[in-house]
C-alpha cells in the first residue's frame, strides 16, 4: 500500500464533486423510506436502470405503509427490469417489518437497519449517511475503486478488510451525506476513465451472462408465483421455460433461504 497525502486525497475528491456531482432524484430528498427503496434497487443494478424504476416506484408506493399493504404480485410487477426479484420481496418485507416493529419510521441506527430483511452492513450504512448524514465506514464498489486507485497502486487481490480502515481515517466528523456521494461520483468517473480499479479487489466478480443463468430461472420462479395461487413444479417448469431438473434445484435454494414454500406439493412465496 502506498501512503499519498490524506488531506491532498480529500480535496481532489471534493474537487472533483464539486465540479461534477451528479443530480440523481434519491439525492434531492432526506425521507428515510425513499432512501431505503433506492439503496435496495442500486444493489447490483446500474444508476441509469434504476432511475426510472425508483421514479415510478414511489409513485406506486409512495409510504411505507403503502408498500408493507401492497400485494406482492404488484410490487414484483414494479420491479419487473431490475433483476434480483428476490430484493423486492425482501424489500416488502422489511416495510413490513418496519410498520409492525418501529411504527412505520425507518430505523436510524446500523443494529436496527441490519436486523431488516435483505439488509446488509454497506446498505444500512447507506441510509444511515444519506437519510440521517451519519457516517459509518462501508465498502461498495465506486468506494472501493476510489482508495484501490489512491492508494494501492498495481497491488493484487486486496481485501476489503485492508481498505476498510483508510474509508474511516478519511470520513469527515461531519457531512457523511455529501462525502459518501463525493466518493461514490468520483469512483464512477475512476471507472469510466481508467481499467476498473476494483478488478484489483478480491472481492471482484465478473457477472456472467443472465439469459438461461441460474438468475433469470430464479427471476422468474418467483414473478410466476407472485399470483400467491400456487403451483407444482412440472406448472413452473413450463410457465418458465427451464428444464424441470433445474426448476427443482432452483426451488430447493429458494426455499432455503426462505423464499418461498411447499405444501402440498404446490410452490408459493413464503
């Protein structure tokens, strides 16, 4: 790891936000809830793709408790473009859990973000920055080109764990809001001018290819059960078009991580 100027580092980024930030509309509100929707839907999916999802979105659901009464089908046909279906159902769960356990307020802290479904430490730290601008160090894959790029040189194969203390040596007392998105600007610009910075990480991983993947199989399993009617697995096999041996070991993952369930040898969400 190479040692440049933290306090060089911080400028050039601000610089380069303030010359360039980039006006997204999760960035023009402070609602919690809001924040929450779009941290899910950028979870492995490109700004340019969410946009328009987020926008109509929140038209569909525009609370909370909006979202935790929908049904399921609904929102999975609001979804339908993003991939990884699987976020909205956890999405929806987590409103609800949300409405039943806190009041239909967004908790504000990192224990009681993590504690919701499909919540993990970079996305609750993400709304905790950009819905109460309060900073926790997290990874995600523009931070992680930003100080691959700043400070390890060529280095190979580096671990999450080794940037992790430098976000924190470099995130200002206060204004996590702005710094977090000044960082996450400038590690698109990195990645739009420069070989990816994080293929050097080595929690790097190419995304294969989507049609015919194990992805789109699961995809659809779930959007053909959102009718919440149930089917057995020889329906599902030719409502989704896959060979009936990997709708079989689909739903077995599913069901697994609880995603859906099987009574009476009939499939639905769980």
């Amino acid at each position: 790891m190479r040692s440049p100027d933290q306090a060089a580092f911080v400028e050039r980024v601000w610089e380069h936000y303030h010359a360039c930030g980039r006006d997204l509309p999760w960035r023009r509100t402070s609602d919690p809830y809001a924040i929450l929707v779009s941290e899910v839907m950028l979870q492995q999916t490109q700004v340019a793709r969410v946009v328009p999802k987020y926008e109509a979105f929140l038209a569909a659901f525009p609370t909370v408790d909006a979202l935790a009464s929908a049904p399921l089908d609904g929102v999975l046909r609001m979804w339908s473009g993003l991939g990884y279906n699987r976020r909205a159902i956890s999405l929806k769960r987590a409103a609800e859990a949300i409405v039943a356990g806190h009041g239909g307020r967004v908790p504000d802290t990192l224990e009681g973000l993590t504690a919701l479904p499909g919540i993990g430490h970079a996305t609750a730290a993400q709304v905790l920055a950009f819905a109460f601008d309060v900073g926790v160090p997290f990874i995600e894959t523009n931070v992680r080109s930003v100080y691959l790029h700043e400070f390890f040189g060529d280095a190979e194969d580096v671990p999450d764990a080794a940037i992790l203390p430098i976000v924190e040596a470099t995130m200002p007392a206060e204004g996590a809001r702005e710094w977090f998105w000044a960082l996450m600007d400038y590690g698109t610009h990195l990645k739009a001018t420069l070989p990816n910075p994080s293929r050097r990480s080595r929690h790097h991983t190419r995304q294969g290819r989507f049609e015919g993947s194990n992805r789109q199989l699961r995809g659809r399993l779930l959007v053909a059960l959102a009718g919440g009617d149930g089917l057995d697995a020889c329906e599902l096999a030719t409502t989704v078009r896959f060979e009936p041996e990997r709708v079989d070991a689909a739903l077995a993952a599913l069901q697994s991580e609880g995603f859906v369930v099987c009574e009476d040898g009939r499939w639905r969400i769980g």
